[in-house]
C-alpha cells in the first residue's frame, strides 16, 4: 500500500516548527538539508543559505517533511485552510498527548472531545498555522 507523506512549506521556521513536532512525536530527523547544501544548484541569497531546502521526521510509517520558501518565491499563506493533517491515535491518551503538545500556542479549532460519530476527535491550528485533526476510534486504533 502506498503512504501518505505530508510536505510543508514555511516562511523561514521550518526549524523551528520540526524542533517542536520532534518534542511532540520523538524520533529522529533522517534528512536535514540547508539550501546552502545545494547552492551550486539552487543559488539562495546569503540571508537564505541556512535556512531548511528539506526536513523529514518519521512518525509511524510516514514521514513529515518540509522546507523554508525562499523570499524570491514569494511567502506562504500562513492562513490558508484547504487542508489538514489527521492524526490517528492509537490510543485516548496518545490522542490527548498529541493533541495538547501540538495545540501548545496554537488556536483550537474544535476541543478534544468525543464526537457524533462516535471517536474522540479534536482540531486546531498549531503555532505555526499549520492545522492539524486529531482522531481516536476505538473501532480503528489508529488504522484508518
């Protein structure tokens, strides 16, 4: 079966952002490259070269990935919301804990809480205007 990988773009906080996801999910960043990385190929203004070309943080069988937009590209819509990235929890308190540290500074969309349709769900727009839905169906355990 093929996975779903989210991919992010940021207005220069793509560090930061993936620091805080790690202090939420764990594990470790398997690729981390700076557009200095790549200047011979993608030349970026001095500003520019430190900022993230592509982070990737494993979570479960996916992998969360993303990059800083260079200024020259023009700026992400920090209050886009076309999109969200669901969260399935294995648990209650895995939902609960992931909802709490990812909601941290954030804007709460909708409190976790069991819902109609009988999982317990919650939603939010993170620190970093990413929104996020997180889910715990008993009848799934995070499998769907």
């Amino acid at each position: 079966m093929a996975l779903i990988n989210p991919y992010i773009n940021f207005n220069g906080n793509a560090e930061e952002a993936f620091l805080f996801y790690k202090s939420v999910f764990g594990g470790e960043f398997v690729n981390i490259v700076r557009f200095k990385d790549m200047a011979e190929h993608f030349p970026v203004e001095k500003k520019e070269e430190n900022k993230i070309m592509h982070i990737a943080l494993p979570i479960g069988s996916n992998v969360l990935m993303a990059n800083d937009v260079p200024e020259s590209m023009g700026r992400v819509n920090e209050n886009e919301n076309r999109s969200k990235i669901a969260i399935g929890a294995e648990s209650k308190k895995e939902a609960e804990k992931l909802f709490y540290g990812l909601s941290a500074g954030g804007t709460i969309e909708m409190p976790i809480g069991d819902s109609p349709w009988g999982s317990y769900f919650g939603m939010f727009r993170d620190k970093y205007g990413i929104e996020w839905t997180v889910d715990y169906d008993p009848r799934h355990k995070g499998k769907i």
